[in-house]
C-alpha cells in the first residue's frame, strides 16, 4: 500500500489523513502547530519534524495549506518539501490558492522527476470527516489515474478537469458561486426577518421553492439556530473571492455579484467575525436592521401571541420611512445614446431633496425622461464613490422638476455608507 505524507492539519486536512489512517494507509503528517498531529498520532500516524521529512517518507504527498503565500513557504523553505524531494513522488495539492501557483510548482516539480497535482476540494468540514469530498483534479490525466485509490478513499466524486491549474480554476469559480448564494440566502433571510416572519419557517418555504440551494441546506439551520462554529470559516471564503476578483481582473471578465459578495465579506471581516463559519455574514445584516436572524424561542412567540399591537413604527425607525427635507447640492452626469457604440454626455447641478427606504427625490432645472440613468455625485466630504440611479419618476413644477430615483447596483458597504451621511443630514435638519 501507498506511504502517504499530508502537511496541514487544519479544519480540513486533519479529518482527510484520519480517513487515511482508517482506511489502512501508512501516513507521515506535519503541521507547523505540532500540537495539531497529536489525535492523528494515537490514530497511528507518524508525526514529522519538517515538510521535507515527510516527502522524503512518501509516495504521495498531500498539501492543504491555506494560502499560496504558506504554501509556498511549505515547498521553498529551509528544511522545505522541495529539500525532501525523490524521483517519482506525487505530490497531491488539495489547498485552494491562484491557478498560477499550481502552475509554477507542477513547473518546478517537473524539472526534478517529481508529479503534482492541483485537487482543490469541495464539501467543507463534514464531508472530509466522512470520506465524500468532491476533488477537481488539474494535471497529468495518466498520473490522475494512478492515484485513483488514494482520492476514492478520501472522496465521492473525482473529476480530472484539464491540464495543470484547471483544478484551481474550478475551485475559484465554483466558490464564486458559493460566496454569491450564502449572500443571496443571507439577504432573503433578512427581508423576512425585517418583515416579522419566522425565519426558520421562512426556510421551509426555500426548501420547497426554487430559491432552495446547497447553501440553503448547510447553512440556514446554522443561521438561525446561532450557530456560527466553523466548518469553514469567513476568512478563507474571502480569501478565495479575492482570488477569484484577481482572476477574472486578468480575464478583463466584469462580475458585479462577485464584487458585491466579496464587499460584503470584507464587512464580515472588518467585524471581526474571520474565525467563525462563513455563515457568520449574515451579522451584517443583523446589524442594519437591528435585529438577529434568530428562530423565536418558545417563549417569544407565546409572548408576541399576547401583546397588544404595537406602534409600527418609533424614533430613527420614523425618521427613516417619513420623508425628511434635505438640501444636499448634487451634480449629476447624464449620458444619453446616441448611436451603436456611441453616448454623449453633460455634467448638470440638482439638490438631493428627500428621501425614504425606496429611493432618492432630487430637484433639477434640467428636464429628465423616465427610465433615463443618471450618475449622482455627493460632495466631497460625503467620501462616497459616484452612484448610477434609474429616474422612476418626474414631476413638474414650474421651472423646477422633482425626480423619484431608484438607486442601481450599489455595493453593500457603500449603501452603508450613504445611509450614515443621509443620516447625519436628517439629524442635522430634524
């Protein structure tokens, strides 16, 4: 039987190389905090000192790592893997970092007699302690086939993706996707708590529905039972939207739901919530509107059957749904189209007027058309980034037009931000 080395012994390394030991592989381990090899030890493992100890004892070699950085600190170290090399060891990266990364080192292996392998995973937590990881494998399809034992004792489904880096491509496109539906679930589950529904019913109707998702399955019972304890955890999920965001920068790929997943992570991380399971986001929102995203205790719900209906609505909460007079000077860009390929466009002066939870009301002496897109300025000292915005309505009065704008495509931490200015300014005129 295969002599299998695993370096990284993290959230999900160290489930991986107990699946190991238990399937009667010999496995070496190495983990920078040694204290992490213990359990794996009394599993049977043997503990090394270096990477390079346990490539030298091996015939594959697993890595999973955290970042490309560690990584390649793991590989080009002193006493690093790259020292322990020995012809015809494969090396089997399971880390989740840049497909240039994985190019490099299958390069560098290469030119020493040695395979690689890029086999990120996905399934997080639960499915590495039960063998049912998910490999997307780039690299060589005849040393894919070799190693077939070794993913099928760790995994349910294998799948050899192209040539080397085509795993990591998989992997920062397949966590796109799973960064974009944990927002999505978080932000429906926020409108229904907002609203006074049961979020945990709420998730019922997802189930049911076709807003259900992978997502909604692993995570909405986390959400609303309190439970942020890490299966994978809010800064790594960053991580790989950042690789991701790198990624299609070089594609010249415009992907407005992964900047608007990835603002909202880097919120997350901002809170300090990098630690806890990536489920953890939706705290963002919990701090926007005031309240958890909870499931009623028994209690709770006895007591909201009793009382008496309260006033809807009180204080900030007031100020917020009543239309506060503003007078915010605003110069907005208009384009107007005027032929295939071709815009024109002027700079115009208007006043943002007042506001309310569905949108902006700005005056102008410049007559606009409905559904036109405009791009509104505040002033500098708002330090808030140009915001497009659809004219939904116009009203005429005199020499001056009101204009009802619905806002278009703003990222969550800038519509934060814009809220703290409208709200100094409603302080200011109330």
């Amino acid at each position: 039987m295969k002599r299998i080395g695993f370096i990284g012994l993290g959230t999900m390394g160290k489930p991986m190389a107990a699946i190991l030991i238990q399937k009667g592989y010999s496995v070496t381990v190495y983990n920078r905090t040694a204290e992490k090899a213990d359990e794996l030890v009394r599993l049977g493992a043997e503990a090394v000192h270096t990477p390079a100890d346990a490539a030298r004892m091996s015939d594959v070699l697993i890595t999973m790592i955290s970042n490309d950085a560690a990584l390649l600190e793991t590989f080009y170290s002193e006493q690093g893997i790259l020292s322990g090399l020995q012809p015809a060891l494969t090396i089997i990266d399971c880390s989740t970092v840049a497909p240039r990364t994985s190019q490099k080192l299958a390069e560098e292996l290469s030119a020493h007699y040695v395979d690689f392998l890029d086999a990120p995973v996905t399934g997080s937590k639960p499915a590495a302690e039960a063998g049912t990881l998910t490999f997307m494998v780039g690299g060589s399809k005849e040393v894919f086939d070799e190693h077939q034992d070794v993913f099928q004792a760790l995994g349910s489904k294998i799948l050899h993706m192209g040539p080397s880096g085509s795993g990591s491509y998989a992997k920062l496109a397949h966590n796109t996707m799973v960064g974009i539906n944990l927002v999505g679930l978080s932000e429906g589950l926020a409108i229904a708590t907002k609203a006074g529904l049961d979020p945990a019913q709420f998730l019922e109707v997802v189930s049911a529905g076709s807003a259900n998702s992978r997502q909604a399955e692993l995570k909405g019972g986390k959400i609303v039972d309190r439970d942020f304890s890490n299966q994978f955890s809010l800064k790594l999920m960053l991580k790989d939207l950042l690789l991701a965001q790198e990624l299609t920068g070089q594609f010249q790929l415009p992907t407005p739901l992964l900047h608007a997943a990835t603002g909202l992570f880097q919120m997350g991380l901002s809170k300090g919530l990098g630690e806890q399971d990536l489920s953890s986001v939706v705290q963002c929102y919990e701090d926007w509107m005031g309240q958890p995203v909870a499931r009623p205790s028994k209690a709770a719900v006895e007591a909201a059957e009793s009382a008496k209906p309260a006033s809807p609505l009180a204080g900030r909460e007031r100020r917020r749904n009543t239309r506060v007079k503003l007078d915010i000077k605003l110069m907005l860009s208009i384009y107007q189209w005027e032929q295939e390929g071709a815009f024109s466009g002027q700079n115009i002066e208007g006043t943002l007027f007042d506001l309310s939870e569905s949108g902006l009301q700005i005056t102008s002496n410049f007559p606009l058309a409905p559904d036109m897109f405009i791009v509104i300025h505040f002033p500098q000292e708002a330090e808030l980034p140009p915001i497009t915005a659809r004219v939904i309505r116009v009203e005429s009065g005199g020499e001056q037009f009101r204009y009802g704008c619905m806002l278009s495509g703003l990222p969550p931490y800038v519509r934060l931000k814009l809220e703290q200015y409208i709200e100094a300014n409603i302080e200011r005129a109330l």
